[in-house]
C-alpha cells in the first residue's frame, strides 16, 4: 500500500483535470501545508486560455490565508471567481474590494460545518498537500490541518500533492477527527491541549484520487520582523495585567492555555510570557504556532501546543524536523473546527491575544475593512478565541501613519467584535479593563488609556457633548474622523 499503486500526475496534467466553474477545497491554514504546484499550474492554464478569449474561473475554498503560489498566483491570472473564507493576498484583495471576486469572509470555526452540511454547494475537486498517501485511500497531510479533511470527505475527484520536503513523521502530529452530524453531537473528549481524539490521517475512498503530484518546496513563510517598540510596550501592559489577575487569584497558579493570532504582537507577547520568570510553564491552544513558539518549547517555557497550522520560517521549521523526537510529543495539529471550537476554548480557559484595525470608545471592534468598505484580510479565527475566552485582549497601536490615524475612534466603521464580546482592549498607550463597565465608563477609560494623546481631546468633547442616552453618539458626526482622513489624509485636520 503506497503511492506507487496511485496514478501519477504532473502538475500541468492535474490543472487540465479542473474544469472552468468548479468548486475547489484546497489544503492550507496560512501558507503552512498549501497546496503548491497544482495551484500554480492552474493559474497557468487561465492565462492561456484568457489569451485565446476563453472563460477560465474557479471557486476557491481553503482553511484560511495560503501562501503566494496559491491565492497570489490565481488572483493574478483572473484565474478566481468566488472565495471564502479567508485572504492575505495583495492582488486578490485588490480583485475582491473592486468586486470582481465575490468573498465571504467567515469565522473560521465555521467552515468544516459549511461544507459537511453542502451550505457551499458542491466540492468538485480538493487539491492538498501530504507527506505521503497510501493506496487503500489513507492520506497523511503537512504542516496544517485546516479545513481539508472536510474536503476530502466531500470532494467528488482527490488530487494529492505528495511534498518530499516536508518530515514523514509529521503524521505523529496530526489527530485528525470529524464531528458527526447534529443532533447526535457528543461533548468533544478534549480536556487538555494534548489530548487526542482521532488519526494521524484522512481516510478517503481510494477510487476518488484522481492523481499525485509529486513536489518538494518549502512552505511560504517569510520571518517575522523584529519586534518594534509599539509591540514590546503593548505586550509588556499585557504581561503586566495577567500578572495582576493571578496575584489576585483570577488566574490559577498552574496557569491556563494561550492563543495569539499572526503577527509580531502576538510574538513579542509569547516572548514576554516565556522570558518573564512569574509566569509559570504554560501550554497553548491556538490556530498558529509560530516562530517564536519553538524557543519557548526548546526553553521548557512552553509545554505544549495544540494548533492547525505550523506556520514557522524555514530556519524555525528546520529546527523541528531536526529534532522531532522532541516536537512530535509536545504538538498537535488538528481540524479547524476543533483547534477554533468554542466549546473546548471555554472550557479549557483559553487567554486570547488578537490584532485589530480600530477600536471605538465603546468597545467594538473593528478587524476587517479599512473606512468600512476596503477589506484588508478577514475576521479569520478572531472572532472563534474572543467570544469565547475567559480572558481575551483586542490589540492595535494607538496611531497609524504617522499620527494621521487614530485606531481609537467614536464609532468603528465595520463592526465584528461588538462591545457584548470585547473584554480588555491594548494599545501601546495603555490598557483598558472593561468587564463590569458601563458604557459611559468604558468610554472614559479606553478614550484615557488606550488612545494617544493628540486624539484624546478630541475624543472626550465628542462623549461629553453628544446626546444623552445609554450609549452617547453624535450621529452627524461619529465618522468625523474618517471622513477627514478621506478628504485631507488626517483624521485631525492639525496633525501632519
């Protein structure tokens, strides 16, 4: 039983197996574990067929971002006419805010039931990379978990990308399980991050695999860069209010589970939780295990972790393949749907850290488009962690370019994290408590702590001068902000 019993494919033959029209699953949890070659083929294929005046357009699924030679490669060939449910992608944001692509934009929690309950449609085809994939229809997938077995399950033809370059016991990672059907729903048996409930694979009829691609590249993980002065000062109030909420018993000794989203916050905050010596050894249950997680683990700081993606740079994931009898035994990569699930998320406890593009005096928070209307990538597994985490911070630097923008606004322009969700938000100005608070006192203390000073007068005269009412809004002037950066470039017309 092994891929020699498979039919064998080029990339450019399994591209020419994908009609115009089709609904494709493709692997990838960010760029870890993207489908790489067949992807790039296809993009191919819709340039030349575009040049001879014909259609070439597919729907894209994923488990969330991928990496350039999917997302980039077909969005830049017109090659995408519908997508979900979430991007990072230059040129497809680009076609998705000029409406030429139509996007859903989901929590990502959401996405194995969408397609498990057919919500989506059809899958035509699901294209996803493995470490290997055995005859009697056994496949072991890469370095993420994603939504793909949902895929698989469903998808109607299998085109399996069998990358050499990743390390075969990857599979001891993998605890791959999909939920059963409502309403027959069991509690999911998870109790600690490093349980296990599932295989190390996906167990797929053998008769759909139509063909394998065999490839051997890296993942597209650039390194994050180092961390700047905005990210070390709102980790450092975040480390500092963890600290306060364990001294005063809110915490327990042992510590509770960590998620961080992408990015160098959420690096700079992992770093402060390892190298801090009050904080004791933790475990995580997140989506994302990056770069600086490999350090805490190497460190005995980090325990465990629990994730869908191994989203690492080539250095930090030659560091684990060299030395998987170590890793293997401290990480497990699930399903989305388990990794971002709100029932396990609450009832381990889990402490959150995400990033957003603007907060309001209130506390909503937006996470997703720029003055509203302009989507940057996606609400993504955000919105899973938040809602559901005992303790759960929202994160954003005070000010962007340059001063011209204030992240702390009257009324954010899109709203995906309402103030009934929202606990403490972080700015490098300070931070902001707000559980128990009304709105009034939520107002004062984020306008207070978390906004930079050159907005803060700005901010308390719009509160302490609007209509009186539970929640206080001047309605002809709580975009104000923004419609002064879209007519001068400057939220405040005084500052350059």
């Amino acid at each position: 039983m092994s891929i020699l019993n498979l039919p064998r494919l080029s990339a450019e033959e399994a591209a020419n197996l994908i009609p115009h029209g089709a609904t494709v699953g493709f692997s990838g949890f960010t760029p870890a574990g993207a489908a790489k070659a067949t992807p790039r083929a296809l993009a191919s294929k819709a340039k030349t067929l575009h040049a001879r005046g014909e259609p070439f357009q597919i729907r894209v699924l994923t488990g969330a971002s991928t990496g350039s030679a999917l997302d980039e490669a077909l969005a830049s060939a017109d090659a995408i006419s519908w997508r979900a449910p979430y991007q990072s992608s230059p040129s497809l944001r680009k076609r998705i805010n000029a409406q030429e692509i139509q996007f859903v934009d989901m929590h990502l929690s959401h996405v194995p039931q969408m397609v498990e309950f057919g919500f989506f449609g059809s899958i035509d085809f699901a294209v996803v990379e493995a470490v290997d994939v055995y005859a009697d229809g056994r496949i072991f997938l890469s370095t993420s978990v994603g939504a793909t077995p949902s895929f698989l399950k469903h998808a109607r033809k299998i085109i399996v990308e069998v990358n050499r370059h990743h390390h075969p016991r990857l599979m001891e990672m993998h605890d791959i399980k999909i939920l059963p059907a409502p309403p027959v729903r069991l509690p999911i048996p998870i109790n600690h991050p490093l349980d296990k409930i599932g295989t190390p694979f996906v167990q797929v009829d053998s008769t759909r695999i139509v063909g394998v691609v065999e490839t051997d590249e890296p993942d597209d993980v650039s390194p994050f860069a180092p961390v700047d002065d905005v990210s070390h000062k709102i980790a450092e109030h975040i480390i500092r209010f963890i600290l306060e909420e364990k001294a005063q018993g809110r915490i327990p000794r042992e510590f509770l589970p960590v998620q961080s989203g992408v990015g160098n916050v959420a690096n700079a905050v992992m770093a402060g939780l390892g190298e801090n010596p009050d904080v004791p050894p933790f475990f995580m249950y997140s989506e994302v295990f990056q770069d600086a997680l490999v350090d805490l683990m190497v460190q005995g700081r980090l325990l465990g972790a629990s994730t869908t993606s191994l989203t690492l740079s080539e250095s930090q994931m030659k560091r684990v393949y060299d030395d998987m009898d170590f890793f293997t035994r401290r990480i497990v990569i699930r399903p989305q749907e388990l990794s971002n699930n709100p029932g396990v998320i609450r009832r381990l406890g889990v402490i959150t850290v995400n990033t957003v593009l603007e907060m309001d005096i209130y506390g909503c928070a937006n996470s997703t488009h720029v003055a509203g209307t302009q989507l940057m990538n996606g609400v993504g597994g955000s919105g899973d962690f938040t809602r559901n985490a005992y303790l759960s911070f929202l994160v954003a630097p005070s000010v962007a370019k340059g001063g011209r923008i204030s992240t702390v606004v009257p009324m954010v322009t899109h709203v995906d994290h309402n103030e009934h969700s929202v606990q403490v938000l972080v700015t490098e100005q300070g931070l902001a408590d707000l559980r128990g608070l009304g709105p009034i006192e939520r107002a004062q203390r984020i306008i207070e702590n978390c906004a930079h000073p050159m907005y803060r007068d700005y901010l308390f005269r719009y509160l302490e001068t609007a209509p009186m009412g539970h929640v206080r809004h001047h309605l002809d002037r709580c975009f104000e902000l923004h419609q002064n950066f879209l007519k001068t470039g400057s939220m405040l017309p005084d500052v350059v």
